[in-house]
C-alpha cells in the first residue's frame, strides 16, 4: 500500500501540471492520478489495445480545425493530409469544412473513402507518376501542383478534361526558424525558382497545352514557422510573380496557395504560430501587394496540418527496463522507438513524457526515453523528468505525437506498426487496427519461390 492509498486526498490536492499549449485540450488526470485524454483513461486504452499505440483526440482535431476556418475568414483552409490520414480523419476535415491535400494516389485513396469532395482535394508531390496523376484526373480532383515539366507533359497527355493547375513557386525565402526546416528557399528539391526565369518557363510550358487549365501558383516556405509575417513577405512576392505573368500572356491567375508549416510547441516554452496573426498578415500583404501591382485580389489557401493534427496525439508505450550507466544517463527502455516516430532519429524532435498510470510518489529525475531498437541513436526523448520511483509495467505517455508518427511509421526490425485509436466524450474506438506478424509475412513472396 503506497501513501496514495493511505491518503487519496494527496493526489486531489495536487492535481498533475500538464501545459495545455502541448497536450490535448481534454486532457486531465483522475482521482487515482490516471492520465485521462477525450475523458477515457489512457491505461484503460493501453490494456485493451496493448502498447505502443497512438491516440487522437477527435476533439481536439476538430478544435483547432474550426479554429483556422473561424481566424481565417475568406480563406480556403486545406488539411495537409500527410500529417495523419486515415478514413476518419479525412471525414472529420471534411465535415469541418475543410478541404484535403494528398501526396500519392493512397491518400487520395484515403480521402476519398472518407468522403472528401474530389473538387475539394489538391494533389501534392515533387515526383508524381503517370500512374498517380491518371488517378487524381480519374476522379476529378480540384487542383493538382506541378512540380516538374516532365508533370506538365505527363499530365497533358493524360487529362480527358480540363484540368485545374498550379504552379509550385519558391519564393526564396529562408526562414531560419527554430527547429525549422526550409523548403522556400532556391537549393531544394521543390518547385520552380523566380530567379533564372524558371518559373516563367514553367508557366509558359503548361499554358501550351489548352486542357490545362492554370488557374494559379503555390508556394510553401518550410515548417515549424513561427513567424507569421514570412507569409507576408511570401504574398507579395507571389503576387508579383502572378502580375509578371498577366504581363506576359494576358491571363489573370485567380488562385496563391501559401501552403502551410505553421509551427506548434513541442516543449514547454517552445513558440506557438498565430493563427490570428496570420488572418491579419495575408489581409495587409494581399491589400498591398494587389495595390502595388495593379491586381485583383486572387483567392488565399493555407494548408495546415501538424497545427490541426500534431497536439491532439498522444503515444503510449511500456516501461520495459531501467538501467543507470555508472557516472553517465539513466535509461529507462519502452517497447517503441524509432520505428513508430522516427522524428527524434531524423530530426533531433523532443518531446515532453507523462507518467500516465498513476501519480508519481517521491522525487523526479532526468532520464533517457530508449526504444527498442537496434540502433544507438534509436531514442523518444533525452532529459525529461520521471519520478524515481518508476518501474517496468509503468505506462508513459508523450505529447503531441498526432503528426508524422503513424504517417511516418516503419517496420524497421520487423516490428508491426501500431494501432490508432480514437476517443471522444468516454469512448474508445480503433481507427487503424494494430498490425500483425500475418500482415507482414503476407507481402513476402519468397518461400517456394526458385
């Protein structure tokens, strides 16, 4: 019997200090110290679908979706797909009024089956094939980026109707941002530059081929973007670009999409994209740079998508051993790692970890969150506290693990991805069941085979 037990009153007395700026809005802790996310306790979803397994607050999804469409008004707002898709998730964009961006033809078959409008999808990707763009033109889908000439050829010998268009533009803009990665810059993979005339030869390319239809340009200047007012820089770039091209060939595009990459804190302290700031940066920018170049003002679109997705996971896991190494870390090991989040791994990421079973008795100290992988550099988190009384069967939670885990998961070591679960007013259901040791061996055509 702990102390806990003896005297309940403690843990009520001082409930658990969890930074709603990083976990799920639902989230609290019960009487008996249990972690609690869409009022479902998180040990209760850990021994019915087993560990490691992601939860998604449908609540909090839906929030902050609504959120964008309400700061954001007169702006088309897209779910950037690839942050976490599935069914479901696609259905709850959808009936927040949101439209979907996919990369490949699985999300767009994703989407689909959710129910999203094919007018109301756009088709994202640097390398898109035949095969996937005869599939978005197949179904209609609203909008697709070229990415590349030979996406222009291709594309224009398999369109069977007039096929809305965007250009993908990079404005060069390097956002220099905390743990940002920049995509708008000229040296990248994405997009045709301003400078060296290359988006011009791009645009005039694509108006050669009548049954596609361009109807504007997109840009994306990296993620983790904490800094509204780049977005503003990148307007009126954009905007110029777009008056150049009315100059050129007598067209008015009507459509920028500015993509998304809006940061979301990961850490206590670490900063948080304003979405409000935003609203008021794309009118200002949209005003000025309309005025400056004699322009109709074109339709906004912003493709959010870890600040919708991202703070409404959480990750659960196992302790399954502690080791202190003599005068270096303490490691406490859990049954996941880097194959259901590979951000730590590819991008240095860090993570706050919550005791999720129990209230913690005794002093807290700095650990390292150890997967099970064979790889030294497979970790969750470096220096977060725990208490000192944690031991193997405990369960841990980490936040904000709703974007580019389970889009991002791998069988490295053959280890099975994890389930996705969600919750919602005291209920569980299963999203993407867990996957199995069959499933794997169902994509191994070698046995019997000379």
């Amino acid at each position: 019997m702990t102390l806990l037990d003896m005297l309940p009153s403690i843990g009520r007395a001082a409930p658990r200090r969890l930074d709603p700026a990083i976990w799920p809005v639902t989230t609290h802790s019960d009487d008996g110290g249990r972690l609690c996310v869409g009022d479902v306790p998180l040990v209760d979803i850990a021994d019915e679908f087993h560990t490691p397994t992601y939860v998604i607050d449908e609540a909090d999804f839906r929030q902050r979706a609504r959120r964008y469409r309400k700061a954001l008004r007169g702006v088309e707002v897209v779910y950037a797909g690839k942050s976490l898709l599935t069914t479901a998730v696609a259905q709850w964009a959808r009936e927040e009024g949101l439209g979907v961006d996919v990369c490949s033809s699985g999300e767009l078959a994703v989407a689909l089956a959710g129910g999203v409008d094919p007018s109301r999808i756009v088709m994202h990707g640097n390398a898109k094939s035949p095969d996937e763009l005869r599939d978005a033109t197949r179904v209609g889908v609203g909008r697709i980026v070229l990415d590349s000439c030979i996406e222009t050829a291709y594309l224009a010998g398999l369109a069977r109707r007039r096929q809305p268009v965007l250009v993908r533009v990079t404005p060069d803009i390097d956002i220099h941002g905390h743990r940002a990665v920049t995509t708008g810059i000229s040296d990248q993979k994405f997009g045709f530059t301003l400078e060296g005339d290359q988006a011009a030869e791009a645009v005039k390319r694509v108006l050669a081929h009548p049954i596609l239809d361009l109807v504007g340009l997109h840009c994306h200047i990296g993620s983790q973007v904490t800094d509204a007012a780049l977005y503003g820089e990148a307007i009126h770039r954009m905007i110029a670009a777009m008056a150049d091209i009315r100059a050129q060939h007598g067209i008015i595009l009507t459509e920028l999409n500015i993509g998304g990459g809006h940061a979301i804190p990961y850490r206590p302290g670490d900063p948080e994209f304003d979405v409000d700031g935003l609203a008021r940066v794309i009118e200002d920018a949209v005003d000025e740079a309309c005025a400056a170049e004699h322009f109709p003002r074109p339709t906004i679109v912003v493709e959010p998508g870890r600040a919708i997705s991202g703070r409404a996971g959480v990750t659960l896991y196992r302790v399954c051993s502690i080791k202190t190494q003599p005068g270096g870390r303490t490691f406490v090991a859990v049954d996941g790692g880097m194959s259901d989040n590979p951000r730590v791994s590819l991008y240095g990421a860090q993570y706050m970890v919550a005791l999720a079973n129990r209230h913690a008795v005794g002093l807290k100290q700095r650990v390292t969150i150890a997967g099970r992988h064979c790889e030294a550099g497979d970790e969750i988190a470096r220096d977060v506290e725990l208490p000192t009384d944690l031991h193997p069967g405990d369960l841990l939670a980490v936040a904000c693990t709703g974007a580019y885990h389970h889009s991002m998961a791998s069988n490295y070591n053959m280890v099975c991805r994890p389930p996705l679960v969600a919750v919602k007013d005291g209920r569980a259901r299963e999203l993407i069941r867990r996957e199995t040791i069959a499933d794997l061996l169902a994509r191994d055509c070698g046995v019997g085979q000379s």
